[in-house]
C-alpha cells in the first residue's frame, strides 16, 4: 500500500484546517501506515497535524502532502520530522536579517537514506492578494534551495507562479542570497503579487532552515533518527 493511497483513505476522517485546529488521525489508520510504510512513525503519526492548510471552496490542488514527499525524496529510506519553536531571541534575529516578523511554530521534514540525513523540506503559506498560497520548499543538507512546488492555489489569477519558469529561480538560493523581486527574482507578467508573495516565503523559509543548521542542527538530527 503507498502513501498515497494511505491518504486517500485517510481524507474522509480528516478535516483539512488553518494551523490552529488542526485535525487526528484514528490510531487505527496510523498503525495501517506504519505497517506498510518506510517513513518515520512520528511522520505518519502526526500526518494530520503536518497538513496544517487552509483550504478555500476554490483552490486548485497540485499537490497533496504524501505525493510531494515522495517526489520530493525518491531515494529516501525515512522521512520524518521535527516541530520546532523558535525563541524570542531567534525570532529578533530572522527579522534583522530579512526585514520582516516570523512566527515561532516551524515544521521541518527531514529524509535520511542509510541513516544520513539526504535532504530538508518545508510546507508553508504566504498571503497572496486575498488568499494564502501553500507551497513547499526542498533544502540541501547545507540549507541550498533545491526545489519549490506549489501545492495550493486560490486565488482567481496568477497561478503561473506554480510553473518552473517561475519556480525555478530559486533553485540554489540560501539565506544569504539576494531574493528581491523584480531585480532577482522576475515576476510573472499578471500575477505579480503572487510573485512576490511566494519570493517573500522562500526567503522565510530559507532563513529559517539556515538558522536551525547553524544553531539547533540537533533538533533536526534527532528527528532524523
């Protein structure tokens, strides 16, 4: 049995939510995953808190959470994940550096081959011109973009931002890199709020996975293991 399927089976017992009421999966299903799965059981336990999107009546679906993690890690043994909190100090520092606030609450999946860590993942929401936008961001182990997908889209325009013409600017990109629109990143002609809004959560993301690899990679080793 895939994942995939797993979640299809899994999507009438799960009521997809913003962040802060996120739903449970009945034990029973987790313990069907973890029998035919090689992800980590915490990924598979906390499948449903991991799909923390807000869904709208018209949002396009590219991508659900199971198939973009395959995609994401072919050659992965494990995928599993680490929940972590950013402190006030933390926090402070992301904001000097790209201008902006940050939340606390981050999700990082991390897959491992052989026990070695292969490769980091991020699935978040940025604010588009009247709805949010769920992608997902691929990291190297040394924090490098390595891929970005859209995995919802809402609004009644600008769903170019999902092609890799657009994508795949950002491929390479770290935290230190340059990402302002318009001068590094070129907009899509007719969705250029949504440029800009998916260009701003990249670089969040970016920093954010930066941050933990030079101050908190346990955090994220431990939940390699």
């Amino acid at each position: 049995m895939t994942l995939i399927t797993i979640f299809n089976h899994a999507s009438r017992y799960l009521m997809v939510k913003p962040p802060q009421r996120a739903a449970t999966l009945p034990n029973a299903l987790v313990a069907l995953a973890l029998s035919a799965l090689p992800l980590g059981p915490a990924t598979l336990a906390g499948l449903a808190t991991l799909l923390q999107i807000s869904e709208a009546s018209a949002a396009t679906v590219y991508w659900e959470l199971p198939a973009l993690l395959t995609s994401f890690f072919p050659g992965a043994d494990r995928v599993s994940f680490a929940k972590v909190a950013l402190s006030t100090q933390e926090r402070a520092a992301l904001a000097k550096t790209i201008g902006r606030t940050v939340r606390a609450d981050w999700t990082i999946f991390v897959a491992t081959k052989a026990g070695q860590v292969t490769g980091y993942a991020v699935v978040d929401e940025v604010r588009g011109m009247h709805e949010p936008i769920t992608y997902a961001t691929r990291f190297t182990t040394a924090g490098a973009i390595s891929r970005m997908e859209v995995m919802r889209y809402r609004e009644a325009y600008g769903s170019e931002v999902r092609e890799q013409r657009f994508l795949s600017q950002f491929n390479g990109k770290t935290s230190a890199s340059p990402m302002l629109p318009g001068r590094d990143i070129a907009a899509i002609s007719g969705a250029t709020i949504s440029s800009h809004a998916v260009t701003r959560g990249a670089e969040e993301t970016a920093a954010v996975v930066a941050l933990l690899l030079r101050q908190r990679p346990t955090a994220l080793l431990t939940a390699a293991k």
